[in-house]
C-alpha cells in the first residue's frame, strides 16, 4: 500500500510484485493474542519495502539527470493551485532561453498535457488511476521519450495532493510547492511535511489579494515555522506580477 494514503501498488501501475514478496512469518508466528501490535509491524515492513524501492529508483533518475546536466522540478499542490497556469506561462515566458520538457500527473484525463502542449514544450502524461501520487518508477519510464541530450529544465507536474507526494522522491533537485491565497494562509501549519520537503513556496493568485482575506505575512511566517529555509516568490500566473523572480531562480538552477 501507498506508505500515507494505502492505495495500492496496483494503482500506482507497478510491476514488480516480486519485491513484495517477502514473508513475515516471524509476525505471523507471534500473532496470537498480538493482533494489533503484529498489523502495525507488518505495515511499516511493507511501507519500508515501498519507500526503499522508490528511493533506489529515485536514485537512479538522479545520476541520470545529473549525467545528462538536466535541472529537475518536481511541483507538488493542492487542486486548483494555479500549477498548470503556472507552468504555461513560464514556458511562454522563457522559451528563448531555456530548453523545457513536462511531466503532467493526473488521476484521468489528459487536459493538462493538452494544454502544456499547446505550449511547443514536449509533454508526457502521466494517469495514476486511483494512485494519489507521482513515483520514481513512473518518472523513469515517464522520460523515455524526451531527448534527455538537449533538456535544461524537466519540470514534472505531481498530482493534486498535500500529503502523499511529500514522501516520494521522483529524482528531482527540489519540490516547488504551489499555495494559492484562496487556499487560506494555515495550510504549511496543515500539511507541514510537505512545506517541509519543499525548497521553493510559490505563493499564487496574488492578483486576488484585493479581493480575498488572506494574511500574506501571516503565511509567510507559517511556512518559515516548518521550514526556516524556505524559498517564497509571490506571483500571479495570470497577471504576470512576481515572475521575473521566479525565472531568475530557474534560470540559475539550470545553468549550474
């Protein structure tokens, strides 16, 4: 099962049922009378076996990208943060001076990568079904297509979710976290883990400041509470305002 969210290796895709395939007898031998106590050290054995595996590949993808000098963002939101809107712009923006590919996570549909598309970026698209998150398993086989000898920046589009993709390694340089300020200013305090894991906050929709109660600072320093040396750009997608920041930040990333 999903290490956070118990969805099964099954939605995520996997193929690789041998490497569950480990026995627990010694659990199962002590079961008796034990029953709680043995469910709980059997689902941390079989958490430990997912996140061992998905950081090995992790791992992999990130000798890869580093062989091949490709700077690697995995952005990682709640729906409807702005993140897709983000990423057209950015692309629009800089496609003069950065070579760009996209990974879009989604359970259904593939409207996301439609629009990325739109963009002249190259895009694969990527549905979990019922999984709630990117892995480094799909990430690896996600980049097959791209022509890994001409990319600067893979930027990779995780599913709609503020919990489980804070515990997956994709193989990426850093987690850019999307808030938008309709999301209401305590979500680092909610999901902290995520906030945690994240370089970058990308604090969105700024342009509707005017028009929401949304305490700015107070977020700001909510977000430094978890994470003392978080990153925070405040822009809007839409109206462009905050931008330039952003770019200058990706643009030294993918130049080292």
């Amino acid at each position: 099962m999903c290490t956070t969210c118990g969805c099964s290796t099954a939605d995520h895709h996997h193929d690789h049922a041998d490497d569950h395939s480990h026995s627990h007898n010694h659990e199962d031998n002590h079961s008796h009378g034990h029953g709680a106590k043995s469910g709980r050290r059997t689902t941390i054995a079989i958490e430990e076996d997912i996140l061992g595996k998905n950081n090995r590949l992790a791992a992999f993808n990130r000798a890869l990208f580093r062989e091949k000098g490709i700077f690697v963002l995995n952005l990682v939101s709640s729906p409807g943060s702005g993140k897709t809107t983000l990423l057209e712009r950015t692309l629009r923006d800089l496609a003069h001076k950065l070579r760009f590919a996209v990974i879009e996570g989604d359970q259904q549909t593939d409207n996301d990568a439609r629009r990325i598309a739109a963009t002249g970026v190259p895009v694969r698209q990527i549905n979990t079904g019922a999984g709630c998150h990117l892995d480094a398993h799909m990430i690896m086989h996600g980049t097959e297509d791209f022509d890994l000898d001409n990319l600067d920046l893979l930027l990779i589009e995780n599913v709609g979710n503020l919990v489980c993709p804070a515990a997956f390694d994709l193989g990426e340089n850093h987690k850019v976290v999307v808030l938008s300020v309709t999301e209401g200013e305590d979500k680092p305090l909610k999901y902290p883990q995520m906030f945690h894991n994240s370089t970058v906050m990308l604090l969105n929709k700024t342009d509707l400041l005017p028009h929401i109660d949304f305490d700015v600072e107070k977020c700001k320093e909510y977000a430094r509470r978890v994470n003392p040396g978080i990153i925070i750009f405040e822009v809007s997608a839409r109206s462009g305002e905050g931008m330039e920041a952003w770019y200058q930040w990706l643009i030294a990333g993918a130049k080292r």
